[in-house]
C-alpha cells in the first residue's frame, strides 16, 4: 500500500466516499428547494382564484334576490341577452339546457344563469315565462336597470342598443362565461361552437 509522505497509509476510496456524499447533499438541497418552490406556486394559485366581475344585488325570475355568491359552490355558465333576441339567444339557451341535462345524466352539476342586458323589458316576470319554455334549471336574472347595468360594466358586458323602424333591439356579448366553483374565471363557449368541444370543456369546469 502507498504511504503518504509522513508514513501513513494512503485511503484511495476518501476522496471518493467525500464526493459521493458531497453530491447526496447537492441533491437533497436541490430537492428541497424544488419543493419549496413548487409549495409557493400551489399556494399562489389558490390566492389567485378571486372572483370575476363586481359584486351585485339583482332580482331572479321568482323576485327573489340574487347575488354573485349564488354563482359560486360549482360550475356555473352564465350568459348574457334578452327575451326579444331572435335567434342568437334562444339557441344558447337551448344549447346550454341540452348540455346541463346531459351532464346531470352523468351525475355532474351546472349552474346556468341568463342575465338580461334589457332590464327596461325584460322584468323578472317576462323573464320567467321565457325560461319556463326551455323546461331546464335556468336562473334568469333582472333587476334595477341601473343595478344591472353596473353588473353589465363590471363583468365587461358589451351591449348597446339599436334602434329600429320605432322599435329596437340589442347588441351584445355572444359568448357564454364559464367559472369554477369559487366564481373565478375559467374560459368562454363561443356563440355556435362546437357541440362536443363545449361539452368536454363544461365537463372538465365540474372537475375544478
């Protein structure tokens, strides 16, 4: 065996033994902090759902109050329109109805709410014999016109409306809005878009 300078014996696996364990606490640092890191990203994604839109105080199609926490606890699609609309909101109703019963079929829940953006017309009154047509668990939505027009700016609702021949009609956001179960926003359906593609994503909403 070779031997140091001052006579002692050589140890050829030290150095070795040193770096094997130099690079074990390398790693088990590593690790940690990759935890660390990915326990902060967790917590900061829960932080981060908050609910959309502003708060409000409506009235529903049994002249009952309804507020922006009647949105949360689960999947909620919720569409904005108005009774006089000739074809792109009753077939989003239909829509919307067709995928809540299937849905329902597999044992998975969907809030859908329909939120008037002519409140001067559509009275809670008007707005429950609409919806009783559909023969689906729909919440429609009226109000103040004041009230729902503050709703209507604060969620980021286009809607204007346009005259015509001493009538008029609305303009307004096409797109339906989907939220998780804590009212955060999660995506959209577009107006005439796919019936499975709209299917998996509500699908997928009941799972957050």
């Amino acid at each position: 065996m070779a031997e140091k300078p001052d006579g002692a014996p050589r140890r050829p696996f030290a150095r070795l033994r040193w770096a094997l364990w130099s690079m074990v606490v390398v790693v088990a640092v590593a690790l940690a902090i990759v935890w660390a890191l990915g326990a902060r990203q967790v917590t900061t994604v829960g932080q981060a759902l908050e609910p959309y839109g502003t708060p409000f105080q409506l009235t529903d199609q049994n002249g009952e109050t309804i507020s922006e926490t009647d949105l949360r606890g689960g999947a909620a699609a919720v569409f904005f329109g108005f009774t006089h609309c000739p074809e792109v909101c009753p077939t989003t109703l239909y829509e919307l109805a067709g995928h809540q019963q299937a849905l329902a079929a597999d044992g998975q829940e969907l809030k859908v709410f329909f939120v008037t953006v002519d409140p001067e017309r559509d009275t809670p009154e008007v707005m429950k014999s609409y919806i009783s047509g559909l023969d689906a668990n729909i919440t429609a939505i009226s109000g103040d016109p004041e009230a729902v027009r503050a709703m209507l700016k604060g969620w980021g609702v286009h809607y204007t409306r346009v005259e015509t021949d001493g009538d008029y009609t609305m303009d307004h956001t096409a797109s339906v809005f989907l939220l998780g179960r804590e009212g955060q926003f999660v995506g959209t359906l577009a107006y005439g878009e796919n019936t499975d593609t709209a299917r998996e994503k509500l699908k997928r909403l009941t799972t957050l």
